[in-house]
C-alpha cells in the first residue's frame, strides 16, 4: 500500500474495500467464464449448451444484483445470449 492511514476508522474502510473488491473481483470473473462457456458449447453444439445457458444468465442477474454491471447491460447480455441459443 502507497500510504497506510493514521485514522482507526479510515484503517478499518482500506480493509473492507480490499475484501470488498476482491469479491467484486472474483465475482465479475465469474460471470465472464460463465458466459464465455455457454459461447463455447453454443458453437460448438454441445449438448449441455441450455444448462450452460442457465448458468451465464443467472451469473448476469447475480452481478446486477449486487451493483457490479448495470441493468441494461445485464438485459442486453441476457438478450445476446438467447438469440445465440435460439439461432
């Protein structure tokens, strides 16, 4: 860390920002592997590309959920990911 506070209460928020963005970190990852797998299975026709599907859009909602991507971003990934599904 560049300069460690003085302050006993503005120590206290430097950790929980850490721990904070850490998992806003890992989740974000989360959800980017999760639709990158449905991408992979959907081009490649596998069987299991609707129960990957599942899995991206819900990783999505999750991820908005918590204030990590917007709403229209969340719809319009959820919209790209069912017309690929359907196509």
């Amino acid at each position: 860390m560049k300069n460690m506070p003085q302050i006993k209460s503005a120590i206290k928020r430097v950790k929980t920002q850490t721990a904070s963005r850490e998992a806003n970190i890992s989740q974000m990852n989360a959800m980017r592997t999760a639709v990158k797998k449905f991408k992979v299975a959907d081009e490649s026709n596998a069987d299991n590309a609707q129960d990957l599907f599942k899995a991206a859009t819900r990783s999505i909602d999750m991820a908005n959920a918590k204030g990590l991507i917007h709403k229209n971003k969340a719809g319009r990934d959820k919209s790209r990911l069912a017309a690929l599904l359907n196509k």
